[in-house]
C-alpha cells in the first residue's frame, strides 16, 4: 500500500515517485549501435499521469520498457543515464534478481496488445494469483478469493465466471481489464500504461481510461501513459513529454501544451490530429448515377460439427445491406470490431461467398465464374489496414505494383514500366523506388505504394480497409490528402472502412453505422455525424477522445449485460432492422426489440 | 466430441481399406513365388502348382483380394504359408514386446529432445546452443543399424554395461530404445527449439516478466506449455517413423517384436504376415494420430473438435 488514500489525479503531491535523468537507450544495428533514446529527463510527480506522446520511433516505448527492465535482449540497452525510484533505488543497470522484487510490486505495466499479453494455455485465475502468490501478498488459500476482488475491482461482469476461463473467451476489452487487475495487484506505486486503447474499439477505449481515471484514484497510483493519441493525452494527462526520434521535444502542463505548444513539432503534430466536427467541406458528387450498388447484400459462414459434419449454426456477418456509391463519391462504413464492415468490402472483391446483389459499374457480378469476375475486378481494388503486411517481401515494389497489369495482360516491356514509373509518381514516390524491397520503405511510403498497386488497373472504386488507421496522425494526414487528390481528378470512389471517427468526418460524403452485420443508421455526414439519431452512432460518438484538456467527456454509459451475437442457429435468422428516412436521405432503425436488447444501456 | 470421434474413425478405415490394397497389389507384383518357397527347392513343378492352387495363388487378382478382405473383415488375418499358424495369434504374441519397445523409445526421445531443444532456445546462439544442434543433427542423419551397432559395441561389448541382446529385463530395453530414441531425439530437439524460440517472443512472456516472476517459473509455467502445443501433433506421427526403425532396430538386438517377424516374413516370401504386420503398423499410425488430436485439445483450450 502507498497508504495514499485518495489523491486526485489531477493536481499532485510535487514529490517525485520516479526521476529519470540523462536516459540514453542504444539498439544494436547492423551498422553499429544507434540511439533510440537520448539524454531524456524527466520526474514523475506522486499521482500524476505523464504521457509520453509522439510517433512511431520517437522512443517512448523503449523509455517504458527501460523502467520496467524488459528492454529486447541482448539488442537494447540503457547505455547512460539513470531511472531512480523515491527511496533512491537506482533501475539501470539492476540485476535482474533485484528488479523481480520491483516489477508489479513498485511498477506494473500494461501493454498495447491485450489479445496477446495474456498466457493462452492458463486460466484468468491462474495468471492473477500468480503474482499475488509470486510477491507474497497472500497465501495460497487466499488467492482465489484476492483474484476475484481484483476483477470486481476492474468492474468485469460475472468474475467468478471469467476466474476459470480462458483469455480467448474474453473480447480485447475484458482483457485489458484482466491486464490492470493483474498490474494493479499489488498496488504498485506506478502504473505505467503502453498504449493501453490503441487496439480496442473507441466506446471499449473509452470504458477503459474511464476505469484507469477511477483506479487511478481509488490507489493513488501514478500512472505513466504513453500513446500517440492525442486525444488520449487531452483526455488523461496532467503533463505531457511530446518526443520525437528518442528526444524530449517539449515538456508542459496539458492545458498550456494544446492551448499554445512552444515548439513547432508540437504545433505540427497537434494540427494534424483530425477533430470531431471540424471537417473541410467536400464538393458534392453527382448522385444521380451509381458505380457500387449493393442490394440486400447478405454474407453467413457455417459452423459445422455433429456426427455427419451438417451446418448447425451461422455467423451472420452482413444481413441484408443495401447501398450506392457514386462517381467520386466516399461512403464511409463505421461500426465496432466485428460489425460486419470489413466482410463488406470483401465481398464487393468476391473474396468471400455472398448472396444479393452487387453492381460493380453497371455490371452484376451475381454467379460470376473465377473468369467472368476478372474484367469486373478491374473495377474495383482494395487497400489494406497494415501496408507491411499486404506487400510481399521477397517481390520489388516495382513488380508488385506492375502485377495487376501483368495479370490483366494490359501492358508489357517498356510500357509497362512507364506506367508504373507514372503510378509512383502519382502516389508521391520515384520511379527509381521501384527496384527496391517494402522493408526499405516507411508505413506510410508502404501504404503509398499499396494504393499505387490499387490503382494500377484505373479502377472506378477503391475499397479502403481500415487504410490509415495503422499510421502516425501526420502520415496519415498525407495518405488521406493523397487519396483526396486522386478522388478528385480521377472521380474515383470510395469504400472507406474505418473505426475512426475523426478520420471518416474527414474523408466521407455520407456515413452509415453498422451493427451485427446491418446497418442501423445512415446519411450524409453531416446527418449522422452532426445529428446522431441512434443510440448506438450516439455512444460511438460520445466515446471518441476530443484533443482539447478543457473538455470533459461524459462516462460512457455500461454496455448491456451479454453482446448480443451474430451466431444464429439453423433456421433461425436475425430480425431484419427496417431503416425509417427522417429527412433528407437520414436514414435511422426503427425501434426493434431485439437490437434494444443489444443497445440496452447505449441511451444516455 | 463423439460426431468428431465417429467421423475420424470411419476416415481411419478408409484409410486401413486403402493400405490393404496398395499393399496387396506391391506383394502381388512381387516377382517371388511363395509357392516356390513353401515346397522347397527340390519340389516337383506339379508339387508347386498343388500348393499354388490349394493356396489360391492361380486366382486372378481381384479374387484373391475379395477373399482377403472377406476375412478381413471377419477379422481373420489369414494363416501363415511356413509356420502354420494364424498370422493374429505370431501377431499378439509379439505385440507386447514390441510396445514394451515403442514406450520406452517415445520417453526417451521426449526426454531427450524436448530437454535439448529447451536449453538449446534458452542458450540460443551460444557454443551450448551450437554443439546440441550438431549432436541433433548427427542423431537424423545417422542410419539407425548404424547407431545400434555402434551402441551395442561401445556399451555391451566394451564397457558391458547392458546385455548384447534378447529380452526379459530393464537392462535389455536400454539400448534398443535409446537407437530408436535417438533419431526421435533430433527431431523433437529442432522442433522444440524452433517452437521455444517462437513462444519466447510472444507478449504473454513478456507479461510474465513483468509480473516479477523467475526464470525458472517463466519457462517452466509460460513458456513450455505453449511450446509443446505443435509438438502433440507430431507424436501421431512419430509412430509412424517408429514402426519403419522396428523392422531393423528388432533384428539387430534380437527383440522379438513384430518387427522382427516381419522381417524373417520378408525373407521368405510369408504374404499373410507381411499383410499383417502392415495393417497392424497401420493401425497404429491411423491411432497414433488420433490420439494426438483427441489429446490437443485437452492441453490447449482454444482447440475445439467438431
């Protein structure tokens, strides 16, 4: 116990808990060792959160991960500088013997990763009582009892339940939370948190730093943050450390920092953020025509087993979508993991079966064979959420970019070669990037080429998955840039899947909000974004981190007791939602008692 | 479970049923007449066509199959062309030595090669690492008469240690399970490093550390329990590498196993043992395998049969 009591996160005892000076952490590299870190200072104040914010390589998960001694061997190491705790403990340079007594005693951590950070093979119960038990903070017979004070502690429903399951029966949500219950068990005096949201859905990331805040001061912990979000760091700092390419770059009070940051980095990184509602206008499509229509778009997989191996149950994943896109036009989908958005844009690709009907321009693409679908393809080309990924290693991008041509039989020799040369130079590289590898390239070069690869065939639709969401805020402020150009002088239309709300107000014409494979809301933005009228589009609003200190956002309503899931046994279906127009094309579900159950407690 | 169960069986004895074919066909093309060797050398050619006939041998192919597998089917694995007994009954009475043998080769190829391919990932890319790997790899490449020779000559003649052959005590398992373990030995050391190396990486280990557990605790409770999951796997088909080292692994020490029967049934042509011996390793293999996956589930909770 820090015998703290209740010290409120914001505004802090000015002692410092942990002193971090002259931090350098070298990385061994081919060429030699490198500085990933260099000369960082900083105090962590008792109860305080300090995020340490900047972009992917700005060091400050390695710093996290020099504290806590887990720093990749033998590849990083701290090679200057020192991390001290109150009672003058140093931490660089500790025996690995020593630093066990203050891992999860002193210092806990959560990682970014909750579907991995937990053991697959051990029980919930197992992994929390293994480090009560490890660090003697109980015995052996109390431990269960202890474990499951803990998951209460992080508001799990039904704990006794999740004590013997195992982490793959728990959503990411529920994991992290099992993650700051362990962190938490034995009242460390720091909490620190590594990304803690970034891979949750944006009403779960909400529920989450809404349990650290309440955690945060129920044990006076301090918590040291660290995410590239800013709206995160609005929402949860006291103080940020903005870095970049391992330095301190600025160091203020949040307020001061969002108010008017000193340094132009600092400037440029804040003005990158997309915000709610503060969206450029977009010129307006001509809607009288239509490049994508989806009707009564239905897509199920079976889930077999029995004696004779018969379908028993299916996940309906999408169930009967309807929608257009037109010339030039962005249709953004929207929805939480698992809603059915992504199977979407598989199916305009016929990457998975379907049933419906689909009109890629003018052409129904119904019981088309493998070879009948491959002049439709043309069409319409994808790009990928992780752009490292979705390259092949082993091939130059220059072949893979020339593949579509290839496969199309469309251009050969020197000609093919110049246009992809144009493609390069269309996406912002050269065409003397063409003979090298994707591991020579940035994430946001690769998505650059991903897209150039899409283009290749001069497609009228781009299906874009989740296309930005694995960039830094300022790369992906040039990709959408990019893709806003190539919209408009080629009238290129868009799939725009993605959980980002900021970024779709960004991109998108119109918006529809699925839930359990339907769509329950749809409009142009500035319906749906602007004037939510389901209740569901509203707590997705509601969740999203604003990048100003000064607002407060309201807790997120608890979700209803079970998700409601799109697993239906045979000859059972879901209740179709009938969506009623409110005016102007908005499009909202009518009131339906089977999705009031799932949305139970969404209404705020 | 049970429709998994089921429908897994039904595919084992389609598998079995084509076994008995490919098997019955290779026999059949085989250009020695058992007849031949029944009667002897100095046999009239009327003799061998008697013992041809009454054998059913002058039956055209697919007669000779349907009546096998006619018997088969009634369980009946035929009579044995030299010793005059039911091919089942030569069968059960070797069978438990040679399980006796398969035991004690499969505890100690696990022993040893999941214990190498441990320390191996844990001192990765040190001398300790390097010299296992070597050892590993000397243990697959090695012919195993090669190994059983070689070990019947250091630790029976030279030093004594273990009896030359035959069977009846513990001592006379040591070296014939150690020449079949061997090779299982640097199998399972590879696949286990790879597999360690691979779990030694994943987040949960991390977590594991930041918990402030040991070492020890870290690889005895994280680490080697998710590392052993492919592993499972590949015991069904070790069984099957198993009965193909039997044949020459019994006939140099002498254990009178199944394998060393099919081995003098080999030698003379003896057609219904060979069969048998086949089907019954068959079998193993077809159970071996089963039993790997009714098992994988039990140890990793995420696997579900359906």
């Amino acid at each position: 116990m820090t015998g703290q009591g209740a010290i409120s996160g914001r505004g802090a005892d000015p002692r410092p808990v942990l002193s971090v000076a002259g931090l350098t952490i070298q990385v061994a590299t081919p060429t030699g060792a490198q500085s990933v870190v260099e000369d960082l200072s900083f105090d962590l104040m008792r109860g305080e959160t300090l995020c340490l914010a900047g972009e992917s390589g700005s060091g400050k998960s390695m710093t996290a991960l020099a504290i806590m001694g887990l720093l990749p061997q033998p590849m990083a190491r701290v090679a200057g500088g020192s991390i001290r705790l109150a009672d003058g403990t140093e931490l660089a340079g500790l025996s690995e013997a020593a630093f066990r007594k203050v891992r999860a005693k002193r210092i806990s951590m959560i990682f970014q990763e909750p579907m991995t950070s937990l053991n697959p093979v051990m029980t919930i119960g197992r992994q929390l009582t293994e480090v009560l038990l490890e660090h003697g903070e109980c015995t052996a017979s109390e431990a269960p009892g202890r474990a499951l004070a803990l998951l209460r502690d992080v508001r799990i429903t039904d704990a006794e339940r999740r004590l013997k399951q195992y982490p793959h029966e728990l959503s990411g949500g529920m994991r992290q939370r099992v993650m700051i219950a362990m962190a938490l068990a034995c009242n460390p005096e720091i909490l620190i948190a590594d990304e803690p949201t970034t891979a949750l859905d944006v009403t779960v990331q909400a529920e989450v730093l809404d349990l650290i805040r309440a955690l945060q001061r129920e044990h006076g912990t301090t918590v040291l943050m660290i995410t590239h979000d800013m709206g995160v760091v609005a929402e949860m700092a006291d103080r940020v450390i903005v870095m970049r390419d391992g330095r301190q770059v600025e160091s203020a009070e949040v307020g001061p920092l969002f108010a008017a940051p000193d340094t132009d980095y600092a400037r440029r990184l804040l003005a990158a953020v997309p915000r709610l509602g503060q969206a450029p206008p977009r010129p307006v499509p001509d809607r009288t025509q239509a490049v994508v229509v989806a009707d009564d778009l239905s897509v199920r997989f079976d889930l077999r087993g029995g004696i004779v191996n018969r379908v028993q149950a299916r996940v309906h994943a999408v169930e009967g979508v309807s929608f257009r896109i037109a010339p030039g036009e962005t249709l953004a989908l929207v929805g939480e993991s698992g809603c059915g958005k992504s199977t979407i844009g598989k199916a305009l690709l016929g990457l998975v079966d379907w049933t419906g009907s689909i009109r890629v321009a003018g052409q129904q693409m119904r019981g088309l064979s493998p070879a009948g679908l491959k002049p439709v393809r043309r069409n319409i080309q994808m790009v990928f959420q992780d752009p490292g990924a979705s390259l092949d290693a082993r091939m130059t991008v220059g072949q893979q970019v020339a593949e579509p041509l290839v496969v199309h039989g469309l251009a050969s020799g020197s000609e093919l070669t110049d246009r992809v040369a144009a493609l390069f130079g269309r996406v912002g590289l050269t065409p003397d990037h063409m003979a090298r590898f994707p591991h020579e390239f940035s994430g946001g070069q690769r998505q650059r080429i991903c897209i150039a690869r899409a283009l290749a065939l001069r497609p009228k639709v781009i299906v874009a998955d989740e296309a930005v969401s694995a960039l830094d805020v300022s790369v992906q402020a040039q990709v959408l840039d990019l893709m806003r150009e190539l919209q408009q002088d080629e009238g290129l239309a868009y799939l725009f899947i993605s959980h980002d709300m900021a970024v779709v107000e960004q991109v998108a014409d119109r918006v529809s909000v699925m839930n359990l494979g339907q769509i329950i809301e749809t409009g142009s933005r500035e319906q749906v974004l602007g004037n939510p009228q389901h209740a569901f589009t509203r707590r997705l609003l509601a969740a999203v981190p604003v990048p100003d200190p000064t607002y407060h956002r309201p807790p997120v309503p608890p979700r209803g007791a079970a998700p409601v899931s799109p697993v239906w046994p045979i000859g059972q279906e879901p209740r179709r939602v009938h969506l009623a127009d409110i005016g102007g094309g908005h499009r909202v579900a009518e009131d339906d008692p089977q999705l009031e159950l799932a949305h139970r407690g969404y209404a705020s | 479970m049970w429709g998994y169960l089921f429908r897994r069986l039904m595919q084992s004895l389609l598998i079995l049923l084509g076994i008995s074919l490919v098997t019955f066909v290779l026999l059949y093309l085989v250009p020695a007449d058992p007849a031949r060797q029944i009667a002897g050398r100095s046999a009239t050619a009327e003799t061998v066509a008697n013992i041809r006939a009454q054998l059913g041998l002058d039956q055209p192919f697919y007669v000779q199959y349907g009546r096998y597998l006619g018997n088969l089917l009634q369980g009946d694995l035929g009579r044995s062309y030299l010793q005059r007994t039911e091919v089942s009954t030569l069968i059960w009475a070797r069978m438990p030595a040679t399980l006796l043998l398969m035991l004690g080769a499969i505890v100690a190829e696990l022993v040893m090669g999941l214990t190498i391919g441990a320390v191996a990932a844990l001192k990765r890319n040190t001398p300790i690492d390097q010299s296992l790997m070597v050892f590993s790899f000397v243990t697959i490449s090695a012919p195993q008469f090669v190994v059983g020779i070689l070990l019947l000559y250091v630790f029976a003649v030279r030093l004594g240690w273990f009896p030359i052959g035959g069977y009846g005590t513990f001592a006379h398992l040591v070296l014939p399970a150690l020449t079949i373990g061997l090779l299982g030995t640097g199998w399972y050391s590879r696949m286990m490093r790879s597999s360690m190396i691979d779990v030694l990486a994943h987040d949960y280990v991390r977590t594991a550390r930041a918990k402030g557990l040991g070492k020890l605790r870290i690889v005895t409770r994280h680490v080697v329990p998710n590392a052993i999951l492919p592993i499972i796997a590949m015991i069904g088909i070790d069984i099957g590498m198993f009965m193909s080292g039997i044949v020459v692994v019994e006939s140099v020490f002498g254990w009178p196993g199944i394998g060393q029967l099919a081995w003098q049934a080999i030698q003379r042509v003896d057609i219904p043992i060979i069969m048998g011996v086949t089907l019954i390793s068959a079998c193993f293999i077809v159970l071996g395998n089963l039993l790997a996956d009714i098992i994988a589930p039990l140890v990793d909770p995420r696997i579900k049969l359906k």
